[in-house]
C-alpha cells in the first residue's frame, strides 16, 4: 500500500485518500473499529468469565454485578477528560495511552485471588475503558460525511460486539481446559495487536491554530440545559443498563434456570452478540439510507423492540420450545445491544462535530452510573426472589417507557 496522503491544512475535511482511491474515511471506519474491538474484549471478555469466577470465590449474583460496577465506576470519569482531550489534542494521542495502560490492569487480574482486589482491579481496567468511545466517536465526526455517517458510526461500533461474540466463543472453552485466567492473557496479546495497528496507520485530522478550539466549563452545562440531550441520556441511562444485563447474566440466567451448560450458555451469548454485530450495521444503513437520516424514529423502533423482549424473555420457563428462546435472544441482541451506533451519531449531531468529543463522553459518563447500579439491583432482585422473572419484566417496562419519552420530547436533530 503506497503512503496515505495527507489533506491540506487548510482544508481538513478534504477527504484523504489511500492508492488514489479510497477515501480516507473509510479507513478510518476499520481502525476505529479495531480499537473498540480491544476494548470490547476487556469490557465484555471479563463478565464472559464470570461462571467460571463465580464458582472459584463462591460469589452471590449481587457481587457479579459489583464486578461489572467496579469495571465501569472509574470510567465515568475518564471518559468525560478522554472526550475532552480528543476534542482537544486529537483522538490518537489519548488511544494510544490508554492501550498501553489497560494492559497492566488487565494483566493485574490474573492474579486476581478474592472478590474485594477483583474490584479494585476492575475498577482500575474501568479507567482505560472509558476514553476509547467518545475518542473514536470524534474521529468518525471528523473525517466520515453525514450522508453515511449513522452508518459508519454504526459500522465502527460493531468492534465490541465482534469481540464479545469473539469472546463468547473462545472464553469458555479456554476457561475449562486452562483455567479462566488463560483468557485474561490472550485478551492481553490482541490488545498488543491492535495498539501496533493504531499506531502505525491512524492519523488525526490536522490542527491549525485557527480550527483549535478549547471546550469550556459552559460545553459541559449546555449538556443540561439542551432537552434534546437530557432525554437522549435518560434513554441511553435505561438502555446501557439492559445491554450489561445481557452480558452479566443471561449465561446464568440460561445455566441455573433453564439448565444449559455453560459452553451451550456461552453459546448462545454469542450469537446475540453476532446478531447484534450484523443488527448495528444494518440499523445504521437503513436510518441513512431508508430513514433519510432521521436518528429519532430509528431509536424509537429499536426501542420498542428491545422492551418487548426483555418483556418476553422473563415469560420463558423449562417447558419453553428452545426456538423460542432463541428468538427472544437474538431480539434482544438485534436490539438491546445494538442501539449505540445510530444513538452516538444523535448525540454527536446535535452537539456539533467540535464538541462532539465532550458531548459524547458527558453524556456517556451520565449513562455509565446505569452501567453501575443496574445490573447490581437486577442481581439483587433476583438473590431476593430466586428468579430473574421481575428483573426482567422491570426492565422491559422501564425500556418502553424511555423509548416513550424520547420520541415526544426529543426532536430529530440539524445534521451537519
């Protein structure tokens, strides 16, 4: 492959081409992808595991959640300074950085011993987690046209579902015939993979003086004065918290109340997440291809759809058909998992290409705090009642009511 060849300064959105043919952006759309693909394998690899840890520290489904709170409690605040830096300083420098750091903590957890230090080091692994989302967001606002936008944002946020289907896969098989940290350490390896790869062909759009803008404390508060943004983060806040239910207890929900083995569990994990992969991907081309852009409608449909599941799924018992559980699992992965993509490009267009980076990670962090209470009460409830059927039913309904509220408050947004 010849050089890439860079823009002209003073013209940053002319499009960057590779052997005088293909636009830069869609390069873009690969690497960005990439990167959240590590980040995904951290994220979701670990609640993967979760069967396998749980029996080891002989943990309570309330302590799982707290697993997966302390891998998202840090994040919260690094992913407002990740966005503001990638705002800032452009969205490479702060992706490099957090590759390098997340391999220490992920590392770290191999050695992990008792459920109090597998906290501490999830809470540590949750400060790299949080700046890879709203830095690669900015880097498809940069370079990607809006008339394919929603689709490369969609594109690019098939990374984590690829790595949870992935991880979903292999996990398991690792975890039973080497021991569940085996899998810790090939996490470790692609992450090495994929930060070479980041470096050697991922290229900022180029500042001047002149295109360098500084957020300001008045960025963050806009967030909430803009009703647009507070229903959209109020939405996201509900449906964050169904996608990391997904992950942290559909394998238990599927090996202790419809008896499937893990590996069959595992599974089935991972063909909601597939599912979910080729789900953001065509939820993306029809909003901008069949929808004319219209970020709203779009959520909303995928909204109604996601309730509807979790509504269904807590009905499922033993005497269920096996095709139906399937059904309702990949509805739930064509849906609850695979919102971000159209639901990023909203928030972004609504805050404008130079503050897309603090928008997106404000509104993110917000969203996080679901990430940490959500899937702990859910466990909760159902250490209470010995059944994840009001878990379910509770959440499907809080679902619909947000996809409710989204559609008559917020308003389609001004693409730019």
């Amino acid at each position: 492959m010849s050089p890439m060849r860079v823009p002209n300064k003073h013209n940053p959105q002319e499009p960057k081409v590779v052997d005088g043919k293909v636009p830069y952006y869609w390069w873009v759309i690969v690497l960005t992808t990439v990167a959240m693909v590590q980040e995904g394998l951290v994220v979701q690899g670990i609640p993967i595991l979760y069967p396998f840890i749980r029996e080891e520290f002989g943990l309570t489904r309330a302590q799982i959640g707290l697993i997966t709170s302390g891998l998202f409690s840090a994040s919260i605040f690094t992913v407002i300074i990740g966005g503001w830096i990638s705002d800032v300083y452009g969205v490479k420098r702060i992706l490099v950085i957090m590759m390098l750091y997340s391999l220490l903590p992920v590392l770290a957890f191999t050695l992990v011993q008792s459920f109090q230090v597998a906290i501490l080091v999830g809470f540590l692994i949750g400060i790299s987690a949080g700046p890879c989302y709203p830095a690669t967001s900015k880097a498809i606002m940069d370079w990607v046209p809006q008339n394919i936008r929603a689709f490369g944002m969609s594109l690019k946020q098939t990374g984590p579902t690829l790595a949870g289907a992935l991880a979903a896969m292999t996990l398991p098989y690792l975890a039973i015939h080497y021991g569940w940290r085996s899998g810790l350490f090939a996490i470790a390896i692609v992450i090495v993979l994929v930060l070479v790869i980041f470096q050697i062909f991922y290229s900022d759009v180029p500042q001047t003086e002149n295109n360098i803008r500084k957020p300001s404390v008045s960025d963050f508060g806009a967030i909430l004065k803009n009703p647009n943004l507070v229903v959209l983060t109020i939405w996201g806040f509900f449906f964050v918290g169904l996608q990391f239910i997904i992950l942290s207890y559909l394998i238990l929900f599927l090996v202790e109340n419809l008896k499937y083995s893990e590996v069959t569990a595992g599974a089935y994990l991972g063909m909601a997440l597939a599912i979910s992969t080729a789900a953001r991907i065509l939820w993306g081309a029809a909003c901008d291809f069949l929808l004319n852009s219209r970020r709203k409608i779009t959520l909303g449909i995928i909204g109604f759809i996601a309730g509807s599941s979790f509504v269904l799924i807590g009905l499922v018992n033993n005497d269920t058909p096996i095709f139906v559980v399937m059904l309702l699992i990949g509805a739930m992965g064509g849906s609850a998992m695979a919102w971000p993509g159209i639901f990023t490009t909203y928030v972004a267009e609504i805050s404008g290409s130079e503050r897309s980076g603090t928008a997106i990670g404000s509104t993110n962090a917000i969203m996080r705090i679901g990430i940490i209470i959500i899937p702990p009460i859910f466990g909760l409830s159902a250490d209470i009642t010995g059944s994840y059927t009001i878990g379910w039913l509770a959440m499907g309904c809080c679902a619909l009511i947000a996809t409710l509220a989204m559609i008559f408050i917020a308003k389609e947004p001004n693409p730019g």
